[in-house]
C-alpha cells in the first residue's frame, strides 16, 4: 500500500467514476485501474463494484474508507511538521463560534509572539469524529468539546460554562412556549448536549424546526436582522444585549448552561505542542 493508491481510492471514493477520478489526478485511467487493483490485493478485499458505469464502495470498501482518510491526513500533517522554519505544529479542533468568539484574539496574540509556531485550528467537524478519529490519532493535539465524555484514555480541563438565551430584536412579555417554537419567527441551531435534552422538554422529541442552521454567526445575522428569535449562548449576544439591539425572551423553565472542555490525550500531556496548544487556551502549566 503507497500513498497514491490512497489518493486513488479517496478520488473515486468522492466522484464515484474511474475515469474522471484519473482526469482529476492527472493520470490515465489504466493507472488508476492498476492502484486501485494493487491495493486491493494488498487488503485482500474488493473496494468497488461496478455496474454499468456506475461505482459504489463494497462493505469492506465503507469501512476501509475512515482509515484511508487519517493515514492521507497524517502524511499531510507530518510534512507541515518537518516545514523548515517552524519548530512546533499544532492542530486543534472544536465549534467555530468557541474559536471566532472567545479564542481567536488569543490565537493571532500567540502566533505573535511564537513565530515558529504554526497553528491549525479545524471547526466544521463532526464532535464525535473529533474525538473518536482525529485525537485519538494524534492528528488533533486538543479538541474543545461541550459536556465532554468521559474517557481512561482523555484528560479534560474546565474552559468555560456559557448559559444558552433565547433572544430577538422584539421585546416579549409573554413566556415563550411549544406553539410559539413551532412558529416561522424561531430559527433554530442544535447546541447539543444538554439543550437538546432540556429544548426536547418543551417541544417534544419529535420536534422539526421551520428553519434550522449549523453556525452561530449566520444564526446572529438572522436575528440583528428581523423579527425572529433563536438560542445562543450568552457570550456571542452580551454585547448586543448592553446596545439594545437584542433582549432576552423568557422560557417556560430556566435556560440551560453549556460546560465547555480542553481535551487531549493523557500519555502526550508532556508534549510541547499540546502544553502550547493549552497555553492558547489560557490552561497554563497543564
């Protein structure tokens, strides 16, 4: 197995087609024929069936597809480490508001000061695939996680708690309830953990939001914007909250608080990139 057998499969993996997976390696569709045969052999498992043109993955072929993502992610990640010029690399995780709204001054401070230091901090992940893939294989040195799991194998330090608010541009007397969340004017964003347990208390598990986004930033446009309401913690909003351009609205039952963790894996809390990547975070001497 080499690395670009590994580049073969992910291409056809992605566009599902042999030959324009060769265009988009800029080989021919022989070559790539041949890699995906040889790293065949070398697993003793067919990958692909093809059918009439069309290409699908095999089981074998699904659950080789995780691995062969992280071993391309660390040949990549160990190249940005042996870069001339940088001394440490460092590789972080967690949700982009946590880094856009509380960490990212820090980050740019840091960089400032530690010039051979570089830093990759990744946001659109999935939290599960954070900490079951990419900590676990040492690609992420500390991934930031709300009401973080509790694992032999992870040290986890306090950040921060955050209480998650209902808010609008519109003043609101009344207590909001299920028909007002089953309105057009709720936007929603899944916050995880223990707002989906306390949320589901007051519209019910079987819930489906009008409208439903996956950033918090896009979610704030929205509401500086019109008439609507939605969650966000406290943190992102204080500042429109003092200017009057957003006021809290009231819930049936108290809002719920967001516990925010530092994770990173025991054995490597002596390694130089993760004491830096806890010094960012204000976890001195780790």
């Amino acid at each position: 197995m080499d690395l670009s057998q590994l580049e073969a499969f992910l291409s056809i993996c992605r566009i599902r087609n042999f030959t324009r997976a060769a265009e988009h390696l800029h080989i021919s569709q022989s070559a790539v024929t041949a890699r995906i045969r040889a790293l065949e052999q070398s697993l003793g498992k067919t990958l692909f069936l093809r059918d009439n043109k069309r290409v699908s993955l095999t089981p074998e072929g699904n659950q080789f597809l995780p691995y062969a993502e992280r071993m391309l992610l660390l040949y990549e990640e160990s190249k940005v480490t042996l870069s001339e010029g940088i001394e440490h690399y460092i590789v972080m995780s967690g949700p982009g508001s946590v880094w856009h709204y509380r960490y990212l001054q820090r980050m740019v401070a840091f960089r400032q000061t530690h010039p051979k230091t570089a830093i990759k901090f990744l946001s659109y992940i999935d939290s599960s695939y954070m900490i079951r893939d990419l900590l676990l294989d040492g690609v992420v040195q500390v991934a930031i996680r709300y009401d973080a799991l509790d694992r032999p194998n992870l040290s986890r330090k306090l950040l921060f708690q955050d209480e998650i608010i209902l808010v609008s541009t519109q003043r609101r007397a009344e207590i909001m309830k299920k028909a007002d969340f089953i309105s057009g004017d709720y936007y929603h964003l899944q916050w995880g953990g223990p707002f989906s347990e306390w949320f589901s208390t007051i519209v019910g598990a079987a819930y489906v939001p009008a409208l439903e986004t996956d950033h918090s930033s896009i979610l704030l446009t929205i509401l500086l914007q019109g008439t609507g309401f939605g969650f966000l913690p406290r943190s992102i909003v204080q500042e429109h909250l003092d200017t009057h351009r957003l006021y809290v609205l009231r819930c049936e039952v108290p809002f719920p608080v967001m516990t925010a963790y530092a994770l990173y894996l025991t054995e490597n809390q002596d390694q130089p990139n993760v004491k830096l990547a806890l010094q960012i975070l204000d976890i001195p001497n780790a």
